[in-house]
C-alpha cells in the first residue's frame, strides 16, 4: 500500500498574526513557518500504519515557493520514505491545489491520500473533498480514527453530533483531525538522514495546471477590538441593565 500525504506550509500557530500597514496581507517576512497542524497528524499516522505493515512506501508532497521544501524535509525526517516538490508562487487556492495533488495522484497511483483536515491560515476545509471529486475517490473527512481492513477503511469521523463512523473503499482520501494522534517530534539524526532522501521538483506549469487566483482579495483587517466590560454594584443593576440596556431579558 502507498500512501500520498500531503503537507503545507504555513505561519506557526504561535505567531501573533499581524495585517500589513496597507491592508494587502498578512506580514510574512522574518515569521517563523511550520507545518500545517493537521498535515502533522496526517504524516503521523501514514508512519503509524507503515510501522504496523499495512503500508510499504509513504511520499510527502508539498505544493509552494521554495522555502516549501523545508515542509516536505520535515516530513521526511518523521517517516516519509520520499517527497514531491511542486513549485508554485503566490496565493495557491483550494481548487488549483487540488487540480495539482489529482495530476499527481494519477502519476503515483497511491492507495491512500492523507491530508489535514483543513489548513490553518484559509481556513477553507476544501481541498479534500474537491479532489475526491475531481478523482471520483470516496473520502472520510475530520478522522479521528482509522482502522486499515482489507480493501477498505473503518474511519471514526468528528461531526457536529458526536462521533460517526464510516467505512469507505480503498482507494480513497482522508482528511485529518488533530485527535487522530500525537504527532512525534523530529529527532536531529533524522533531519539529517531526510537531506539523503530523494526530493522530486516540478512546476505547477510543468502538470500543465492554472494556479491563477479565481477570488481577488481586496482588503485585509483585523477584527474590531473587543470593548472593555464594566462592573456593577448588585444583582438588582445587573438586572436592569441586561434588560434596558442589552435587552436580553
């Protein structure tokens, strides 16, 4: 079995985020970057299940700028076998990403692709299911637990009820939640021995894929900051100001 994980790039999510003066963006520059959260529990459990045998090769692919490949080098120091480049500049959106990870698909052939359930920075929760249906693949979306079966997985799913549990046929597409494990820390011999391992590089050109922006993006601000609350001297003041002044009650 060959599983495809894909992983991104983004602003640590220990940064505080900060808009640019001119509201074009969010400040990039001398920011420290790291690996999409939920891109973590998807390598982890890619490793997990090849540590078990259910799974032979795991490949990482990452599509960005060049600093991406520290993405992918990461990736590879925890488990993967070996990662695709696919170098891409500016805002890359869902759809294009998803274009890119089907083009590549088709060229791997992997039995499994993992990725985080949504990223961090778009927030948007759309690249799985637009390439499950660009692929025709099934998907089991937000897991927090998998269990490999024969030709099939058993996926614990996160839904606003509770816990669901599906069974999709192999192949197909998982998009992670960050209770499908603990991700593990990258030891330094093994950063080491990820700069050996093979990194293949193309160009969203070369898949023959438009990563042209659909959405322009006009203005970015931060939200209103929150106005400070007050005190009150009693229940009965507490009362008549949730009632004549907030009018809930």
């Amino acid at each position: 079995m060959k599983i495809l994980v894909a992983v991104k790039r983004v602003i640590d999510y220990n940064v505080q985020i900060r808009v640019k003066d001119d509201n074009s963006g969010i400040v990039t520059e001398n920011v420290k970057m790291s690996t999409n959260p939920p891109d973590d529990n998807a390598i982890e459990e890619a490793v997990k299940i090849k540590e078990a045998g259910k799974a032979t090769e795991i490949v990482a692919i990452t599509i960005g700028d060049d600093k991406a490949q520290e993405t992918v080098r990461k990736a590879l120091a925890v488990g993967a076998d070996r990662g695709i480049h696919v170098k891409a500049e500016g805002i890359i959106e869902p759809l294009a990403v998803s274009k890119i990870l089907k083009a590549v698909v088709e060229k791997e052939k992997p039995d499994l692709v993992f990725m985080g359930k949504q990223a961090i920075d778009d927030d948007c929760n759309q690249t799985g299911q637009m390439l499950a249906a660009l692929l025709n693949w099934p998907q089991a979306t937000f897991a927090s637990k998998i269990e490999i079966k024969d030709k099939s997985l058993e996926v614990t799913r996160e839904v606003d009820e509770g816990l669901e549990t599906i069974e999709v046929n192999v192949p197909a597409i998982v998009t992670c939640d960050l209770r499908l494990n603990e991700p593990r820390y990258a030891s330094l011999p093994n950063i080491m021995k990820a700069k050996k391992k093979p990194l293949d590089q193309m160009s969203a050109t070369d898949l023959g894929i438009d990563t042209k922006p659909r959405i322009e993006q006009i203005k970015v601000e931060e939200p209103p900051k929150r106005k400070a609350g007050i005190k009150v001297a009693n229940v009965a003041e507490l009362v008549n100001k949730l009632k004549n002044e907030a009018k809930v009650i």
